[in-house]
C-alpha cells in the first residue's frame, strides 16, 4: 500500500475520531425530571475539552457510511501523537492496520511486512492530526458551534451517567475533521454528568445505499500515555 493512500486512510481515522461516535450503553429518559439546557451542557463540555491531556477511543461504523474506517481503537493525546489499531474497507476487503503517530513521523504497517515511514509534516497537507484536540480546530470548536440543540435524554455510556443532546454540527467546523464532508450534520452528543467531558458521538452520513452511522467513544481521560516509535 502506498505513504499516500494510507495517509487517506489514517486521515478518515482520525477524522472519525475527533467526531464520530461506540460503547452503546443501556439506559431511558430522564424520569420525567427537567433536563439541563442543551446549549449549555455542551458550552460546559467545550470549556472540559479544551484541558484535556490525553484520551482512548474506539471507532465502529454500522451500514454503509461513505468512510473507510469501519472499526479502531487507539490512544491520543493533546500534542497529536497517537497509537492504535484500525480496520479499513479496501475495495470490498477488510485490512488491518497498525498505526503510531510520533512527534514529527507517521509510522504504519499490515499483517505482513514491517513499519513504514512518512512525515507528519506530509501528512498535514492532508489533514494535521493535531486538530483532533485543539482548542481551536477540534472538538472544543465543534461543540462550541453546535446549534439547534435539544437535551433529549438522560442515559448510561458505559458506566457513566450523561445526557443524550441532538444537535446540528455545521459544515466548516467538521471540515477540519472530516476532510471533504459537504454540509451539517445532524448528529447525538453524549455529555459526562460528572465531568462535562463528551463520552461518545453519533453521526448518520451519506444517503441511500451508500448510509449508515459512525461512533465514537472518548474513555480514559488523561490516564498518562506514552506513544513509542515501533521497534526497528
């Protein structure tokens, strides 16, 4: 596989990752008490991702959504470095990669053959991995710009009590974290009770045959993590 086809693909990784939504926890409605206002939880949830140090994630797409990561789970942390496994549709084959994202290299490899090299800096004339935590770009952005939002529920992620929000998440904040994506998406928020954290996503892409639902779950805040170039 080519540096610059796995870019692609490392990209709709972490792309994914900063919005999309799995952990699907049990839970109901709120028992009828009042709901918090939607609009604030998530300003709350901004300001909580914004000192966020590090963060594990797990990714599962459902159906058909127009994206080729269709399962990972990794490690990341605010200065970008990342580690991790993912699970890629490749022309109708499912492909599992290795990946480590380290200070200025991408390191990545399959079943078979050892770890490749590319820059970060080759990298971000795709996509800057960095965006993923960044106060400005990633997911404190999103949250901030999010609008039409409902808190609808109260429900368990995990064990974690949160609140379920719909809301719209326009085109240009995505834009950074998804590459290519044409326009708002209206999508479910889960927001920690305790900490004000996002817990998970949901997003419903594409149309038609080629739809389906991307998740995201966000665990482990700010355990330490150490990223660790493969060894030779």
């Amino acid at each position: 596989m080519g540096l610059r086809r796995f870019s692609g693909l490392v990209v709709a990784l972490l792309a994914v990752v900063v919005l999309v939504g799995a952990c699907t926890g049990a839970g109901g409605e709120g028992g009828g008490a009042t709901l918090p206002d939607g609009a604030e939880l998530l300003k709350k949830s901004s300001e909580a991702m914004r000192v966020v140090k590090s963060v594990a994630f797990s990714v599962e797409a459902e159906g058909r959504p127009p994206v080729p990561v269709r399962k990972a789970d990794g490690r990341l942390t605010a200065d970008g470095d990342a580690d991790g496994t993912i699970q890629i549709d490749l022309l109708g084959s499912l492909q599992e990669l290795q990946f480590v994202l380290l200070g200025d290299k991408v390191h990545f490899k399959g079943l078979t053959g050892g770890f490749q090299e590319m820059t970060k800096d080759e990298l971000a004339t795709i996509y800057d991995p960095s965006a993923i935590l960044s106060a400005d770009r990633g997911v404190p952005a999103l949250l901030g710009a999010a609008t039409k939002v409902t808190t609808e529920g109260e429900e368990k992620v995990g064990d974690a009590d949160a609140y379920r929000v719909a809301a719209s998440l326009p085109q240009q904040v995505l834009l950074p974290l998804v590459p290519g994506i044409g326009q708002a998406v209206d999508g479910k928020l889960w927001i920690d009770k305790a900490s004000s954290r996002l817990l998970k996503a949901s997003l419903p892409l594409g149309s038609g045959d080629n739809s389906g639902t991307v998740a995201v779950t966000f665990r482990d805040y700010d355990v330490p993590v150490e990223v660790k170039a493969p060894a030779e």
